[in-house]
C-alpha cells in the first residue's frame, strides 16, 4: 500500500494517520482515513540513524554554537538556530534578486562529519549537500505549516535529544477537516523528504515538550538535476 520508505520495517509504527478532526481518536481508527490511497512518494524514516554516543556529541556540538531567533518572511519564530553553506538571511532560504543564494558560515567540522555520512546514505555527492540549518526547540515551541523553499530539492532532518511528531496534510489543504498523517520523529532519527512530499505537502511540528535539537540537510535542486 506505502510507498513510504522505511530501512527497517519495525519503523512502520511510527508512522501515523489522523486529521484534527480526529484528533482525540486512537490511532486504529485514524487508520481508516487513508485506507484505500498511498502515501505520498519521496518520504523516508530511518530509526537509529545515530548510535547514543553519536546523538551525545552533536548534542553538546549544538549547545556550543552560537543561535539566533530565527526569521521567516517579516516574522520572528520562538525557535533558535544556526544556519551554515549556502543559503539566504531567513530561515526561508529565499534567493537573492539576482537569484544566487547568500553564502553563510563554513560548515563546521562536526557538520561536515554528518553531511558525508547523509550524503553517503542518499547516494548522494557530498557537494551537493549545500545548506546546514541547526535548530533548538526550546518545550512550548512549534513549526507551523510550510514547505521548505523550492530552490532547495533533497531535504534530510536529523532529531536529536527528544521525539516530536511532524504533520503533514495537502499544499492546498485549509481547513481543519483536511486529512493529514504524521511521523514520530525519535530522538536520533533521521527523515527524507524530496519529490511529491515536497512538491504537494506541507509539514509542520506541534509544540515540544522537551528541549529538542534538529540538524536539516539541503541540496539544491539545479544542482542535482545537472549531476
């Protein structure tokens, strides 16, 4: 039925269907609102993508780094982050007028470290590789609806410290009947999205309740499409 992509099948359990309409709902009655159509293309979840001695060292690499409220349009969001590579003065990653992306700090060399061991597991050129985006996510703090900017093609989140659950519903969905489904994101995880799960999704995350930490992989889409 999937084509949500899993390296391990135990994954499929984090794996859920709700709408907020049904919010309240256990998750074996939330099943029946996707039971007869796929999920959409492009989507992977790997558990364990880090080992705890892992997860601890990039945890405390964050805490050093230095973040900043992080700006989307002319709003200001409650999260904090530290965006490293290619990529524009907000979080939205827009272009340049003359359509180059800004170029931010260097990649540091705990970052590096993970983008060729992403770039390894998608198959990917490490080059391509282009953006760093860090993230804390003080508890109370959330994401709203949006789709990363569409210059950007292979998206790869890394979690980190606690679980949050990211939603995902319709580009074109509004309203609070609209039908979502969602992923429980465990703390060392790490997800894909590229193709359909971009082009025609929106994402976001609730609140946390615990501090958590993401680390975000970008390529651009010019760039793998010439490769």
């Amino acid at each position: 039925m999937s084509s949500l992509t899993t390296a391990d099948c135990s994954a499929t359990s984090a794996v859920t269907v709700d709408s907020r309409a049904h919010a309240h709902r256990p998750a074996s009655a939330q099943g029946s609102l996707f039971d007869s159509a796929e999920l959409p293309h492009g989507l992977v979840y790997q558990p364990d993508f880090l080992s705890a001695e892992e997860e601890a060292s990039l945890v405390a690499e964050v805490a050093s780094l230095t973040l900043s409220e992080a700006h989307f349009h002319q709003y200001r969001a409650r999260r904090r982050v530290a965006m490293f590579g290619e990529g524009a003065g907000d979080e939205a990653g827009r272009a340049q007028d003359d359509g180059a992306l800004a170029v931010c700090s260097p990649f540091p060399p705990f970052l590096s470290s993970i983008r060729e061991r992403v770039a390894a597991w998608r198959g990917v050129p490490v080059a391509h590789f282009v953006q760093a985006l860090v993230t804390e996510y003080q508890p109370g703090v959330p994401i709203g609806w949006h789709r990363d900017a569409p210059q950007y093609g292979i998206v790869v989140g890394l979690s980190l410290a606690a679980a949050a659950r990211m939603r995902f519903r319709p580009v074109d969905a509004t309203g609070p009947r609209n039908p979502s489904f969602a992923i429980e994101l465990a703390p060392r995880s790490a997800y894909v999205m590229q193709g359909d799960i971009r082009a025609r999704w929106q994402h976001h995350i609730p609140p946390v309740s615990r501090l958590r930490y993401s680390i975000t992989l970008r390529t651009l889409v010019k760039r793998v499409a010439t490769a």
